[in-house]
C-alpha cells in the first residue's frame, strides 16, 4: 500500500524568519496579502511585526481579525466576502490555530466556491482545487496547524465542532519564528504544549502511524518533554530562553506526523469539549491525555512504553506494561507541573450521552487504535468530571 506524506513547500525556523515574509511574497509575485489575525493578536501589537514588514517593503495588504478562538461557520464566511471584496490574491495567517484554521477554511471556498455553505466541508471534502496560497505565521506553539492539512471549525447552531481534512488547504510557506511566540502568558503556553506532546503522542499510537511519521512524533515527544517546563518558567519570567525555541520546533515536528496519519479519541473527545463548553483545546486535549492512554494501552502497550523512553523515563529492567505505566506516570506528572486543570467543571451529568455521540462522530475517533463504545466514552468523559 502507497503512504502518502505531505508538508509544506517551504518552511523557516529560528529567531528573525518572519523577515523572509516579504521576500517569499514578492518571489512569488503576490500583489496584495489579506492578513487574518485575531482580534487580541492585533490589540497588543503582536499582528504588526508582520504587518510593518510588509509597509516597509511596500506590499498592500488589507487586515482581517474577525476572528474567534474557536473559528466558526460564520467567521469563515466572512472571512471569504472580505477577502473577496479586497482584491487580495493570497493569505498571510498569523496567530494560533484559530487564524490558521479560519484561513484555511477561506482559502478553500475561495478555489471552491461549490464549498461556500462551509458544512458541506466537514471530513473529507473532495475539493478540486488548492486553496487560495497561505503563509502560516504560529503565534503559539501547539497546534502545528501551518504544517498540517487539518483544520477545525465550530457548527454554533448544532454545538459541534467539525474536523476537515484536506491536502489541497496545507499553507504553503510556514514561517516558525519563536519571537512571535514571546509574549505567550504561561497558561497558554503549557496548553499549547500539551497540544502538541498530544498530537505526537496519539500520531504514534494511531492506525496509521508507519516507520517515517514514527521518527517526527519520538523527537517531537523528547523535545517537548525536555522543554515545555522551561518554557513555561520563562513565559512567567518574562525571560528568553531556549525553552520557548525548543517548544517551538518541537510542536512543528509533531505537526509533520500527525497531519499524515491521523489522531484518535483524544482529540475527538476534546473538540466535543471545545464545541460543547468553549473549554480551551489544549487544556481539554491535556487532561484527557492519560486517560485515553491508558485506554488504548491494552493495544498499545509497546508503542507507550517507546513514549516512556522518549519522555526521559529510565525504563531498564521494566516489563513492557511497567514501562507504559511510567508513561502515563510521566504525561501526568508533566500537566500537574504544568498547572494544567484536572477536571472539566462545566460537564453535567445530563449531558454525557450527548458529548459521548459527539465524540464517536468527530473525524479523529476512527484513527484510535482501540474501539470505544457510547458507554465507555460516557465513562472516560466521567473521569474529569468535577
């Protein structure tokens, strides 16, 4: 059988790659840049590093920050009639998931306007055409969603998210520049962490992990177990280090191996959360990570026990099962120094059956490596449950 792997054309990483915005604008003869960045991003001045740069080399550009933390069906529709009316001909998305997810959303209803309605979207769409050209810039290091061909977007009407995943809306330039990332508070900085330890747990233990996307989700694993406690110091510092840097390759390359072979009841879980209770993503995807660990560990023993090694665990003279254990023992250990939250107090009893069917119908569930039944996610969601 044929694997597929997919990333961006180009990527640049380190301190100062946002200066090569400009230059890959121009190399490829953009005229004019619509600029999606969330409202906040653009409050404290973090949208105009980019923005100045592209004053300073002369590019119009038109600035769009109608834009929610979890993206919905209107926003994206917006997004297409601003992006219509200014004339634009690519995208500059700077900000979390949230900017990345709604210009990805745009961009493809822009080459596809048989999409348009945004519904009809959901899973896999059979697009035609790429999406109108993205340069992802990451203000957070967690989602990874500059290198992915996954976006999410939030149905208000039926309180739901809806995972899209499409090859033709991967960006086409990712720029990784840890200085966007400098002025993460720390709580946004730990659930972004977990995000991505939870994209390159679950991508190494999905249906479809293989040799290639194995190697990206095990240093993705070390890098983010070695450094997400020094990031989130120096975000509560307000020091640079070498944290926040680490953090920021280490999300991308979890990035790289997930978007290819898919996720699984984590993430499914916690976009039920996020579409049900506005409950962060990362925090929602950090407090389930155990448990869906430690639900799939009866298929996946080996595959955790990798995970105990990659995380620093010694696992010298530990059964296979004991070393898994130590994994789940470490992930925990992390969220609790992490100060990430332990339960969801927003979850009501009468609403399990609900978030339970939810989750069995979002697209990462059929990536798990162990089937679930509505009982058992009942009893999963249960155990964060105040």
């Amino acid at each position: 059988m044929a694997q597929r792997f997919m990333l961006n054309e180009t990527s640049y990483h380190g301190s100062g790659a946002i200066a090569e915005i400009p230059n890959e604008i121009k190399a490829r003869g953009f005229k004019k840049v619509f600029v999606a960045s969330d409202p906040d991003l653009v409050k404290f001045g973090i949208t105009t590093k980019v923005t100045d740069l592209l004053d300073e080399a002369g590019i119009a550009y038109e600035l769009y920050s109608d834009i929610k933390p979890n993206p919905t069906i209107e926003n994206v529709k917006h997004g297409v009639e601003a992006y219509r009316a200014c004339g634009a001909d690519c995208i500059v998305a700077v900000g979390g998931g949230s900017s990345m997810d709604t210009s990805k959303a745009i961009g493809i209803i822009i080459t596809n306007p048989e999409f348009e309605d945004v519904r009809s979207l959901e899973g896999t769409a059979p697009t035609k055409n790429p999406c109108a050209p993205i340069i992802a810039v990451p203000t957070t290091a967690g989602t990874a969603a500059e290198v992915t061909i996954n976006y999410v977007i939030t149905d208000t009407e039926r309180m739901r998210k809806f995972v899209c995943v499409d090859p033709h809306d991967m960006p086409v330039v990712a720029v990784v520049d840890p200085d966007m990332m400098a002025t993460m508070p720390a709580g946004l900085t730990a659930a972004t962490g977990m995000d991505a330890l939870t994209h390159a747990i679950e991508g190494y233990t999905t249906k479809g992990a293989w040799e290639m996307s194995d190697m990206f989700h095990l240093k993705a694993i070390e890098l983010i177990s070695k450094n997400l406690r020094d990031a989130v110091a120096e975000a509560k510092s307000g020091k640079a280090g070498s944290g926040r840097e680490a953090m920021a390759l280490g999300q991308y390359i979890a990035g790289m191996g997930f978007s290819n072979v898919g996720l699984g009841i984590d993430h499914a879980m916690a976009h039920t959360l996020s579409a049900h209770y506005d409950t962060p993503h990362g925090v929602a995807c950090a407090m389930l990570l155990p448990i869906a660990m430690e639900f799939n560990k009866p298929v996946v023993a080996d595959r955790l026990a990798d995970v105990a090694v990659a995380m620093g665990v010694d696992t010298t003279g530990m059964t296979t099962d004991e070393a898994a254990d130590a994994a789940i023992a470490a992930v925990r250990q992390l969220s609790e120094d992490v100060e990430i939250p332990k339960v969801c107090e927003a979850i009501k009893a009468d609403e399990l059956d609900r978030i339970a069917d939810d989750a069995l119908a979002d697209a990462c569930y059929p990536g798990n490596p162990r089937e679930a039944d509505h009982d058992t996610v009942v009893e999963l969601f249960k155990k964060i449950m105040a």
